[in-house]
C-alpha cells in the first residue's frame, strides 16, 4: 500500500502539471492592412517576410473579414464580442464606454482568470481603458496609447491639404533609423522585453502596430525598397467598376480623396508610402517575433495576428476604407497554437490554409476555448477552434460587415458575396471567378436564387446607432428662420454629428 501511495504521489504533479497549465496569449493588432501581404497576394510588391512566416508557422484564415470597416466599430466589436448591430456602435465618432459602460472586454476577462494582461501600442479607438490593464505602454492613466514619433516639422509634405481633407493624409521617407522615429519601435521594443523573460503568471499581451495606418511617414529605407518608377497600381482597379452599382454604392464609392490625388499626381508615391508602410510594420512584427522565439514562452503561447480593417488605394474609384467591397473588409490572420494548448492539445497545423468566411469577432470565444477560459455568454462570434483543428471542417456560417448606417453591411460566404445598403441596393459578386468584385450579379436573371438565399443569411433587426448621453453633449441654441430665405449649405470642414432632442 505505502508503495501504490509513493507512486501517485510522484506522478500527481505531472499529471496536474499538464492539465492546468494556462497558455500565454500574444494578440498583434497591425493597423489599416489589407490583404497587400506576401502570402495573401494582394499586390505583387509587397514586401512581408515576417508576416509570411508567422503564416507558415500557423494557420493563414485567407477569408476573414471585420466587423465593420472602420477602427472604432470593428475594435470594439473584437474586445467586447458584441457585433455591431447589436451594440450600435457602427462609427468611428462614437466611444466605446458611453454605449458600453460597464461591458468586460478581453485583456479583462484574461485578467480576471489568473492572468497578467498588458498591452502597447493601438488596440481600442484612440484610448487604452486602463481599467481592463495591469500594465500598459505608454502609461495607462494617460489614455494614450502612442508613445514619441517622429513627423516631419512642416506638414503636409505630399499633397495639398484641403479644408475637409483628413489632417493625416500624408507620405513622406524620414531621414531616420528604426530607434529614432519611434513610434511602433518602442512599442515593439516594449513588448518583446516582456517577451524576453519569465512571468509569475501566464499573460495576455497585447502588440498595437500603427502603420500602415496614415500618415505613412516611416524611415527612408523603407521606400527605398520600393523605386517610384516600379510602382504597380492595384490589381484591384478598373476605371469603369461603378458602371453596374446602384446609387448608394457610388455615392460611398465617390470620396474626395482619391480625385484629388491623381489630380496632384500622387497615386503611385501613396502606393508607395502604404507599401513601404507596410515594410515597416513587417520589420516591427518581426523584431516581437524573434523576442518570442529566443525567449522562455517560445513553446507556451498563442499568437493570433489580425488587422481591423483594410484599405482602398483607387478600387472602386475610391482612397481611404468605410466600404462593404471586400478591399475594405478581408483582412489579414492568422493563429498559431503550441502542443498542450488546454483547448487543441495537437496545436495548429504549420502552413496550414482556411478558405471558410470567418469573421475577427469570432476572437473573444476562440481565445477563451483555446485557453480553456468560461465562455462568455453573449458573445456573437462563433468560435473558430473547430476551423484551427481542420479549416476543411464543416463551418455553416457567415462573415458580416457592418456599415456605418443600420442595415447596410456586407456579407461573406465561402465563395459568395453580397451587399446591401439600406436604402435596397443590392450587390452579388462569385468571389471565384471575380475576386476584385469587378461583376455585380444582383439584378443576373440567373442569380435570382444565390440573391435569396444571400438575403436568407442577413440579420432581420438592427440596433440604432448608439448615441452619446446627454451630459456629453454641447448644447446649441435653436435659431429658428425669419423671412430671409434660407442660405445654402456650404460644408468645408470634417463631418460632425448634432443630435436634436
């Protein structure tokens, strides 16, 4: 008897050892990227050696797609777990915390679970919450999430800035190393020091890459690998693609931004600046990369990279993001998990590809499963634990992105795409024969069928855009008209919101 007892008590450790270890959680957010990577082949010249290696190292989701196509919704919708049309928040000019004052978002519910949760860098709207951290860079309490960057002192350096022009449309090579622009260098810097030691506790750590988000002012080396005069346009554009859209969708189409580019003769330098953008926010993943490989959490910890929306650079005759086009809502991801994580013992599969619609909400109950976390209940994304254990695993469901008005939103199946926006304009693309979305099938007396079943997968309500409450707003004096005829509307400036109650 003494001998059976000696004998589980020898063998109790490991068994315990194995069974409850907690994985580390590294979540790399990369800012404003499209599918311009090496490995989903966006455009030819794209330079991304890091990105294609942590692809090849894990699981390559070639079908994922945001939220909504915009920072603020899409942000919040992959920390809170709530989709947009059920939270309302659809727009980038509303805040998270006065829709959802009391919603628990991810690094809290890691924390809450035993975990050190720390973060750098740009992961919510433009404020860091510092109630749901236990350490952040730079300094929670400042609710800004960017340390020093260096700018130009004269701006704007590429094209003229018009009054309604965003302050950040810009492209410039600085005369810089990595460490003296700053910027996403420190927050790299910062979270591959935590990488590069050992924790008291396991840790959700959060990496906010900025670029390629504007303004695309990055170290000179970086446009260097990208001469002006080989700069490819998009392989995305088509001088006649609104040929075959309803209004709504070439009044989204039509910004701006992009006529007043080609007017300057500063298409291809924006290309280039994004590209190169692009190069540098590589090199930053690369430099955490390495911290995590050389380190002691290299075989004990879950890397999941995502962008939160992507970007238009002249498809659809359009410049900036906002859309429904699938240039504006496939993203970049990928997922890569060690042997004994708790939720898939066997880890992801190396260079492993899914091709099923799966959207970034879908990350709150992946990482909760995968780190064997209680589910959160009314999360709106399905896991994608199924897809990481076979991505040719049966998966019934769609990728939904929202616009910024309820009702409008696009919608991703396997091979599908359709568009509607709310005012009943309706786009139909097979993904399969036309990937650029160049063919609307909408109004395709063939298509009748794929065009129900399409509108059969859409949500049915939709929650009205979340307004701020009253004590935030500015109260304006009503001026009610005399006998003066009314002066025409002449908008100059950036687009506000006035709630009359």
């Amino acid at each position: 008897m003494k001998r059976l007892i000696l004998i589980y008590v020898l063998c109790a450790p490991v068994v315990n050892s194995t069974t409850t270890a907690k994985p580390n959680v590294l979540f790399i957010a990369v800012d404003d990227l499209n599918d311009w990577i090496g490995c989903m082949g966006g455009h030819p010249q794209a330079r991304t050696p890091n990105l294609d290696r942590l692809a090849a190292s894990g699981i390559l989701f070639n079908n994922a797609h945001c939220a909504a196509p915009s920072c603020n919704p899409s942000r919040t919708a992959i920390f809170t777990g709530l989709s947009p049309h059920r939270s309302g928040i659809y727009r980038n000019n509303q805040k998270m915390r006065e829709a959802l004052p009391d919603t628990e978002i991810l690094p809290k519910t890691f924390s809450r679970a035993g975990y050190w949760a720390g973060g750098s860098g740009k992961m919510l709207h433009y404020f860091i919450d510092a109630r749901s951290w236990d350490e952040y860079f730079p300094k929670k309490e400042t609710e800004s999430p960017f340390p020093r960057t260096l700018y130009p002192k004269q701006r704007p350096v590429s094209i003229p800035r018009e009054p309604w022009q965003y302050v950040e449309t810009d492209w410039a090579a600085l005369d810089a190393t990595d460490e003296e622009y700053g910027g996403d260098f420190l927050v790299a810097k910062w979270v591959s020091e935590k990488l590069a030691r050992k924790h008291d506790k396991p840790f959700f750590l959060a990496c906010g890459i900025y670029r390629p988000h504007e303004p695309w002012f990055v170290p000179k080396k970086y446009f260097d690998a990208f001469p002006l005069d080989k700069i490819q346009l998009p392989p995305g554009y088509r001088a006649d693609d609104l040929d075959d859209l309803s209004a709504a969708a070439k009044k989204l189409a039509h910004n701006r931004y992009f006529p007043h580019i080609r007017a300057h003769k500063q298409w291809k330098q924006g290309i280039q600046g994004y590209l190169a953008s692009i190069a540098f926010a590589d090199a930053m993943v690369g430099r955490v990369m390495a911290a995590l490989e050389r380190g002691p959490n290299r075989d004990n910890t879950i890397v999941v990279l995502w962008s939160d929306h992507g970007w238009h650079l002249g498809e659809k005759m359009r410049w900036q993001k906002f859309t429904g086009w699938r240039v504006s809502t496939r993203v970049p991801l990928i997922v890569r998990a060690p042997k004994g994580t708790p939720g898939l013992p066997q880890g992801t599969k190396p260079g492993a590809r899914c091709g099923k619609p799966v959207s970034l909400l879908s990350l709150f109950s992946t990482l909760t499963e995968l780190a064997s976390l209680p589910p959160k209940t009314d999360n709106d994304g399905p896991s994608l634990v199924r897809l990481l254990q076979n991505p040719k695993a049966d998966w019934p469901h769609v990728a939904l992105t929202y616009l910024k008005e309820p009702g409008s939103y696009g919608l991703s199946g396997e091979r599908w795409r359709y568009i509607h926006y709310a005012d009943g304009g309706e786009e139909l693309y097979d993904i399969q024969t036309d990937p650029h979305e160049w063919n609307n099938l909408a109004y395709s007396p063939d298509q009748q069928a794929k065009l129900g079943e399409m509108r059969g997968m859409a949500p049915k309500e939709f929650a009205p855009v979340a307004r701020p409450k009253n004590p935030s707003l500015k109260e304006l004096s009503w001026h009610p008209a005399g006998e003066s005829p009314i002066p025409a509307s002449l908008p100059k400036g950036s687009e506000c919101e006035i709630v009359i109650t």
